[in-house]
C-alpha cells in the first residue's frame, strides 16, 4: 500500500500544523470520510495552503485512488486556467475561498468515520498531476504513479534510516514535489509525523526541534538564514546541533554554507537530487561521506549515466568530464498529461533525459554543474558549469549571493557573466575575477559582473536566471 498506516493507523501524532494535529487514527477518519465523497471521480484538485486540511485533501485522493493536481495558492489568472483545463478535475478541496470556479469540498474534522477504505489501486494509477513550472511554454502536467512515489520515500528511508520514530519539520510549500511528497507523505509512509511550521523562520524551525522534530527540510535560502541566525544565536546552534539529520535539496546548497553549518553546529548536512519527473534520483547516506558540493551516488533502485551531446553514454568517472543526467527506474514518471511530443522528446532509449549537468567520481558521487539549458556555459572550446564558479565567488568575502550565466561572445562563443549581490562594499570586477581564476582556472573566470541588490528566485528559493538574460 501506498499509505500503509492508514489501514491499521495508531493513536501518536502525524500531522501538526499550527494550533491543529491530527493523529495517524485520526487523519485516517477524517480522509477516510473524504474519501468516500470524493470517490470515482476523474480528478480532484488541491487549494494547497500551508495547513492540516491539505494535508488531508490529499491523503483523502490517494485513498480513493484519484489523480490530486495540487495547485499554488499563489497561482495566477492564466496559469490556473491552463491547468485546470489541462487537467480538468471535477471538484476542488479546499478550506477557504479560491478562485478555480469549480464545487468546492472541505474535510470534516468531527467525522466519526470509521468505515472501509476504497481498494487500493495498481502501483500505475496515477497519484499525482504535479505542473512544471512552464520556462519555456505553458506548465506541464506530470503524471506520477503511486509505484513511483513509494519507490522513492522508501529509498530515501533507507539511506537516512528513516522511521516511524522521526518527526520531520519544515516550512515547505506543500504545492511541490518537496514539501508535500517527501514532506507530508514521506512522514505519514514512515509511521512518524509532520510538523509544518506555516511560514518558515529560524526560530520556527528550531521550537519544532525542541519538541521533538528529528529531521529538518529545507532548501538552500532557508538553511542560509538558519547559520546566520546560528552564528548569532549559540542557543539555535545548539538546537540544530541536536538534530538527527538536516536534508537540503531543490538546489545546490552553496559550499560556504555547508562549512559555515558544520563550523556553527557540528551538523553536516545532506543533500538529495531530484526532479518533479522523477521524483529522487541521488541522496547522501547517513553513514556515508558528507561530501559538500555532491548530492552522492543513485538512490536503491535508480540507474544513471551520463551523456555527451551526441547521446554516447560517457564513461568516464573522474569527478571532471561534464555529461547530461540520464535516469531510469521505479521513480519515473508515466509521462506529460495530453503532450505525448513532450514525453517523447523527453525520453532517449528508455531514460530520462533531465537536463542537468553533472560529473560522476570513482565512487559513484554526482556533482550537478547545472542546467543544460542555463547554466552550461561553452567558452573557448571548454565546457564550464555556472555551479562551480558561483561556488567559488561565494568565497569571496565581498559576496553575499552569486548566480552565473552565459551570453553570446564573437571570439569565445559564449562569456561568463556574473550577478553578485555583494556583502558590504562591492569588489572590483577584476578582484572577483582574480578570484575565481586563482581558486579554478583561467578560462573559468567572469568576463562581466553585474551587481544587484538581490536575485529573483522562484517559490523553492531557486534562483530564476532567465530572468538575469541568462
């Protein structure tokens, strides 16, 4: 089964939010309840606002064996009308007014409900209608099968050694892969609980600790003001310290950040890869090497290579010769809901093709330099990932946040440009050069350095770099 604990649930706590918890016997009532109204439907979407009737909207589609589309609260006027007639869900589940025009449910935390659960549905059905964030054209519809999403909670309780004694706290939105998937139902699949702050803080973050939370998750902004907070706060830095495990993942976590962390905690964080395709794909074992700037080998069950340009799979293992990510296994998507072009262009002889850039070590350790399409910069007949050279202008004392992208160059090809919110009085453009040349190499050097006073950046903290030109 997909939710397990919802069979035979126990009286101990599984989602808390705000002033509302809800133990595993009682959620399983209450979605339960949802469940049977909700029942035969084609597909039901989510208002996703950070709180308990969420969490049991979608427990309830998942046990009656429906596609959930969980939808952005946020969401504007024709990005929700594409998807909802993209994906056209009968009914909405919310708690609160929203503007999808469709019949509205809402959960009934007083149920006494304690009838049979739906059948549980084949390890194809879809679980999840999750949209792409649309870079290059309206959003996809990401079909995900339940056999994927068991697939990569439990592998990911393998290397984390992920039980029913965790409780996992965070301040995720719960519309992404991340926050609701690996947050809410990772929990819930495990026996333990949830703990979801509302709005992210420091502070927050470390009152869910005290209480009894074991597992943080976090994307990279937020643990950027988790060790600044810490660095001033040695009461926070104890609390963190106390912490079974930090978990980092949506973007690459900055190398200064990871060293700033184990310097003010003793923690040393992991960090996971994954993508709304494919759910995850590489993780750092708990008892393995915590390697900053790699998010370690394949998860249990996922094969992955890399690829050249041409498609040849590249053998080399030497933690230098850049290639695409390449995955396949149970973690796959079915597809792109009504884009059969899309899902073809998307797959290569059985593999997914990720656009992401990455080099692969002798142990099998991937360290992603970027986004094909992004952040693979080609200048002078080098092949350069903007990942490393943000790393390293983050060592620079005079840098407080640092993108990279390239733009067309008549003599290289293309150049390396700089976008550096400096911390206190910026350096010279030949300063953070210098800089970058001597920690790399040469040709690795910006050519341009742009200085704001920050970056634009997306729901999950990513940094949007079509929006710098690159």
């Amino acid at each position: 089964m997909l939710l397990p604990t919802m069979a035979a649930p126990a009286d101990r706590p599984a989602v808390r939010f705000a002033d509302t918890t809800l133990t595993h016997e009682r959620l399983a009532a209450v979605a339960g309840d949802l469940a049977t109204r909700i029942a035969g439907r084609r597909a039901v979407a989510v208002w996703a606002t950070p709180s308990a009737h969420t969490c049991v909207a979608v427990v309830a589609g998942l046990l009656a064996g429906i596609p959930v589309v969980p939808l952005n609260p946020k969401i504007g006027q024709l990005e929700l009308a594409h998807i909802l007639n993209d994906s056209r869900p009968e009914l909405v589940l919310a708690d609160t007014d929203q503007p999808t025009g469709l019949p509205a449910l809402c959960a009934d935390f007083g149920t006494d409900f304690d009838g049979d659960l739906p059948p549980e549905p084949d390890g194809e059905q879809v679980a999840f209608i999750v949209y792409t964030s649309g870079t290059t054209g309206p959003p996809k519809g990401v079909l995900l099968p339940r056999r994927a999403v068991a697939a990569s909670l439990d592998a990911l309780a393998e290397i984390w050694d992920w039980t029913d004694a965790d409780t996992v706290v965070h301040g995720l939105p719960l519309f992404h892969v991340h926050g609701l998937i690996l947050g809410v139902l990772g929990p819930i699949r495990r026996g333990g609980a949830v703990h979801h702050v509302g709005k992210f803080s420091s502070r927050a973050i470390a009152a869910g600790l005290v209480e009894g939370a074991t597992m943080v998750f976090g994307v990279p902004t937020m643990y950027s003001r988790l060790v600044a907070d810490a660095e001033a706060d040695k009461g926070l830095a104890g609390v963190l310290a106390n912490a079974r495990v930090l978990v980092s993942g949506s973007a690459a976590l900055p190398k200064t950040v990871h060293e700033r962390i184990a310097a003010a905690t003793g923690q040393q964080v992991v960090e996971r890869y994954g993508l709304t395709e494919t759910l995850m794909n590489c993780g750092i074992r708990l008892a393995g090497e915590r390697r900053p700037g790699t998010v370690g080998p394949p998860l249990p069950g996922v094969e992955l290579r890399l690829v050249d340009d041409a498609g040849a799979v590249v053998e080399a293992r030497d933690d230098e010769t850049v290639g695409e990510i390449e995955v396949r296994g149970d973690n796959l998507f079915l597809g792109y809901l009504n884009r059969p072009d899309a899902t073809a262009q998307a797959m290569h002889d059985g593999w997914f093709r990720t656009g992401d850039m990455a080099t692969v070590a002798a142990d099998g350790y991937v360290r992603i330099v970027g986004r094909k399409a992004t952040d693979l910069i080609k200048s002078g007949g080098y092949k350069i990932g903007a990942g490393e050279i943000e790393n390293a202008l983050l060592e620079h004392p005079g840098v407080a946040e640092a993108a990279v992208t390239g733009e067309p160059d008549d003599d290289l090809g293309e150049r390396i440009v700089a976008w550096v919110v400096p911390s206190g009085e910026p350096p010279s453009a030949d300063e953070l050069a210098d800089h970058v040349a001597k920690l790399l190499a040469p040709h690795k050097r910006p050519r341009v350095v742009h200085f704001l006073e920050s970056l634009p950046r997306n729901d999950m903290g990513k940094v949007t770099k079509r929006a710098l030109g690159g």
